[in-house]
C-alpha cells in the first residue's frame, strides 16, 4: 500500500533569514545595533577585521552584562 500525501509528516515552514551579506535582526536594537556594524566585515583585511570582531564581541558582552544587572537575583528573597 502506497503512503498518501496525508501519510507524510508535514514539511516544517520555512523561517527567512537574513539575506547574504547582512545581519541578523535580534529584535533587540543594542544587539542589531552592534551585529550591523559587522557588515562588510568579511571583505577587510584580518587586522581589521580583528579589531571589528573585538569591539562587537566586547559591545555584547556589554549588552549582556547589562541585562544580568536589571534581572533580580533568582536565589534572594526581597
């Protein structure tokens, strides 16, 4: 017996993506801020593309930081 069209699990959706070349969008503008100064990023030299890669990874590591300071502390009581 032949599997029907109805038999074959469905094909997830396809979620679009960044086009090539561009970055993602986050939703979250400090996060998208720092992710589209990396445009271009792969056409620089590897010293500047270096220093590019640096400052967005220190940028998030920023944002990040700044979000674990406004989250209360899950183990403390108020």
């Amino acid at each position: 017996m032949s599997a029907s069209p109805q038999d074959d699990p469905a094909e997830p959706e396809a979620v679009p993506g960044p086009r090539a070349g561009e970055p993602p969008v986050t939703g979250n503008r400090l996060v998208d801020g720092v992710l589209a100064e990396l445009a271009g990023v792969d056409a620089l030299p590897v010293g500047e593309r270096l220093e590019r890669l640096t400052a967005a990874q220190q940028g998030l590591a920023e944002i990040l930081d700044g979000t674990r300071a406004e989250s209360p502390d899950p183990g403390r009581r108020p």
